[in-house]
C-alpha cells in the first residue's frame, strides 16, 4: 500500500482548525477497526511529514501494548509486535514527546529490520478519551530535526480525534461480537437442549464452552449426593482436561458461593488459592478458572469450569458467557430427565410397576432374536382365573391389590436377566432367558408355592394358570408366534383342570 503523500502543514490557525475537522469527519465515519488504522495514517500523512508510521494500542491492567498498524515508507506492514507500556515515554507520561534526533536516548519504539532506514526523529502523542489513555501514535522521519513543536501539537490534536474514534470502532467491534457470541450461544443451547441423552448434552456443554471462550480445558462436574458437596468430573475436554471420576470436595468458601449463592467464581490463580484443594493443582495446571454452578429443579446438581494455562483476567462477559451456558445445561439436563423419566413411565405398568406390553414386546424382539441364532428360550404366560369375579365381589380396590400382589411374586420370584411383565389385565408374562424347560420347572414351582401362601391370595383363595412355551427355530419366527404357543398351553391346561375337579391349578 503506497503511503500517503504529505502535504505543508496548515499554517493559520484557520487552516489547522479545517484540517482537523476534515480528519474528525474522517475518522467519525469509519468503524472498521483496520480502515480506522489506516484512515488516521493517512489523514496525519496529509498535514506531517510520516515516511514511518505505527499505533500502538495499551492495556494498562497488564501493561501491555500492541502494534496494531505499522508503516514503513511506502509499506503497511502487517505486525502485532507487543512490549511493556511502562518502558514507553508516551505512555507512561501521557504527554506528547518531539524528538529531534536519537531516538533510543527517549525510549521510543523504532520499527523496521535491520535492513531498513534509521530513523532520526520522531513526534509521539497518547490517545487519552475521558481520563483513559487508549494507546499513542508516532509519526518518525529519517531525517534528523524534521518536526516542530506546531507539529507536535497537530499531531496531539489528531491522537485527541483518533482516540474517540477508536473508542467507537472498539465499542462497535465489541457489540458485533456480542451479537455474534449470542447467536453462537443461541445456536448452541438449541443443540445442549434439543438432545434427550445426558451424555450427548455433556459432551456439547464441553465443545461449546470451548468454542465460546478463549481457554485451555473445559470441564462438567456432577454433585454425587442431594446436598451437592462432592462434585465429580463427567465430562472434560481441551488441552488441559481433567480425567473422568476426579472428585472435588466443594465445601468452605468455595462451595458457599456455588452451592448457597449459586453465583459464579473466578479465581485468577489458581496455584495459590484456599478455594482448590491441593490435590488438584497437578491436574489444573495452574493458570486461572471460572466456575458457574447448574441448577435443576431449585437445587445444584453440578458445576461448568473453564481454565486458562496461562494467569488471566476472565471477563464478565466471558463469565456471563459460562453461567449462559451453565443454564442451558441446567435445562437440558431437566429434559432428558423429564424424558427419561417419561420413558420410564410409557414403558412401564402404572399399577403394579412391572414393565408394560410396550416394554415386554421390545425385549421379546430381542430375546427371539438371540434365540434364532441358537440360545434358548422359555415364555410362560400367567392368568389368574375368575379375576372378574373377585373385582365384581370385593371392588376394584381389592382387585387391583390382588394383582400388585401377584406382580410383586412374580418380581421376586424372578432373575435378574429375566423379564416379567403384566401383558393386559390379569395376564402376565414371564421371559425366560437362556433357560430350558426343564430350567424353568423350578421357578413355575416357587412362584406357585408363593401363591399357596401369600396371605392375600391364600385367603381369598385365588387360582392360577399357565402356559409355557419354549422356542422352536423350526416353527417359531416372531414373539407372537412364542407368545400364541404360551397361551394355546395355559388354555389346554385350564381346559383339563376344569374337567378334572381337584386337581392343580397349573
């Protein structure tokens, strides 16, 4: 980019007071950040001699100043040289300095390779905006004693105009990147709260908080117990992640500000803090974090932490950015309850608490699947004889008592891998894994034993009859086909006691 050619420098206070409202009007209107840069070259370019060029903008938190813009003769050089702002005359005195010749006897900055030109004098000014000083420009010459002191205050009126400029474009680039960063957080909490798996909505917390935010290692810590004292690592990620299981006891200050307060917490160093326990100083690698508890149904079920390796200031945007996120896990994490739960209950008999038809049926699909590749099978179909009866006698109450009882028998009765179901009114049915019939003889013989001396059923002296198939690769294909074979048998056997007074119900 060629530099901008200069031109005599206004004499008359007239003149200058015109330059100056051009260069107002000038940089006012630009709010790009980079066209910002090279609008105040150029129009300082037009009224002082410029043949090397820079601004530098300045963190006064950490001392820290960044080149931004640098040109040299007729080149715009691409830089983001940083040094220490105390070391810079300007900044540290936050007065406009002239230079006549040597520049390093004043501390300013020379820029350039050691191929380029020396420059010999130089005109610095700060660029201060309500009691801030936002950074300084410099306009340098090869030639020795090239500036004035009518020079020096042009140039110090033109830092004045730039740094309300650079203020506005700063403020403009920070609202564009809120607004981008909320349609980001937007974007992502669709996709934590739209799923329904716990550990999917874990994994998207992590990507996204190191997505939204400059750090190292992203983790999810889950409360172990109801009081939330002892969180554990569910999900971690990054450069720094924390192993999976690593457990945190959150009590004292700490866990008074996430658990009571439910309020976020940063700690800027994390290798000499009370709030972390020691134990976990190997893994955090020192540096800084934040915090953010999560809540679900009023209560602290977890923590977000974001870290940085390195010591940092976290701000509140990027604070606000994390408990943002630790909300959306808040919500996400409800849904999939809610929907675990409402899983639960669709699949699940509302009245005895034994899996439904639904649930019976998906788990007959696999079973008769596994059968058909050679494990065996047996399926007993339950019916409590007369049930109508006993409703119609006693009421629906003690009916309804009748088969919880029964459910419950059938339940304890059973193993662990085997299912037990109430197929539709007073029918259960019972799926027998892995399990032959003649394996199956002594659970048909404990469950009738129960039914002969539970008080409930003994008393009212219920009967009941079964069926049992077992699978035949030859002639069964589907549960159905399993589940008819069941019930052709207790019907046949129910046949033949009634036509046989007094003998066994089964």
């Amino acid at each position: 980019m060629p530099a901008p050619q200069a031109r005599a420098a206004p004499s008359s206070v007239a003149e200058r007071y015109n330059a100056l409202l051009d260069i107002g009007r000038t940089l006012a209107s630009t709010l790009s950040a980079d066209d910002l840069y090279a609008a105040i070259h150029r129009e300082t370019a037009r009224v002082v001699q410029a043949s090397g060029f820079y601004i530098a903008l300045y963190e006064p938190a950490v001392d820290t100043a960044t080149i931004v813009y640098y040109a040299d003769t007729d080149e715009v050089v691409r830089t983001h040289v940083t040094f220490r702002g105390s070391d810079s005359e300007v900044l540290r005195t936050r007065e406009a300095v002239l230079v006549e010749d040597r520049l390093d006897d004043r501390s300013l900055l020379h820029l350039g390779d050691d191929h380029s030109p020396v420059t010999r004098s130089a005109i610095s000014a700060p660029m201060l905006h309500k009691g801030r000083i936002l950074g300084s420009v410099s306009a340098q010459s090869y030639e020795p004693s090239t500036y004035s002191a009518d020079d020096l205050t042009m140039l110090q009126c033109i830092a004045d105009i730039a740094a309300v400029a650079v203020e506005n474009a700063q403020h403009v680039a920070e609202l564009e990147k809120r607004r981008h960063e909320a349609e980001r957080v937007e974007e992502i909490g669709r996709a934590i709260t739209g799923s329904l798996d716990p550990t999917d909505v874990l994994r998207k917390v992590i990507d996204a908080i190191l997505g939204l935010l400059t750090v190292d290692g992203a983790s999810v810590w889950l409360c172990d117990s109801p009081m939330g004292q002892v969180a554990r690592v569910a999900e971690s990620g990054g450069d720094i992640a924390l192993p999976i299981g690593l457990t945190w006891d959150l009590s004292g200050k700490l866990g008074e500000q996430l658990l009571e307060n439910r309020a976020p917490v940063v700690v800027e160093d994390l290798s000499d803090t009370p709030l972390v326990p020691a134990h976990l100083r190997d893994h955090l690698q020192a540096g800084s974090g934040m915090g953010a508890p999560v809540v679900v149904a009023n209560r602290v079920v977890g923590v977000l932490t974001a870290g940085s390796r390195r010591s940092r200031q976290f701000s509140k945007e990027d604070v606000a950015v994390l408990q943002r996120l630790a909300n959306q896990t808040s919500v996400a994490l409800e849904n999939a309850r809610l929907h675990s739960n409402l899983q639960a209950l669709s699949l699940t008999d509302p009245l005895t608490g034994l899996p439904n038809r639904r649930r019976l049926q998906m788990h007959m699909d696999q079973e008769v699947a596994a059968a058909r590749r050679g494990r065996a099978l047996v399926v007993v179909v339950f019916d409590l004889d007369d049930f109508k009866r006993y409703n119609d006698t006693l009421g629906h109450v003690a009916g309804d008592a009748l088969l919880r009882t029964f459910a419950q028998i059938l339940a304890e009765e059973n193993r662990a891998m085997n299912l037990v179901a109430r197929y539709g009114g007073d029918e259960f049915v019972a799926v027998l894994s892995d399990t032959t019939m003649d394996m199956a003889l002594p659970y048909l013989r404990r469950v009738r034993e129960r039914v002969a001396t539970e008080p409930v059923m003994r008393d009212r002296q219920v009967k009941v009859s079964l069926g049992v198939a077992e699978f035949d690769v030859a002639t069964m294909k589907t549960a159905e086909d399993v589940i008819r074979v069941a019930d052709a048998d207790l019907y046949a056997r129910r046949t033949q006691r009634l036509n046989e007074p007094g003998a066994p119900s089964s």
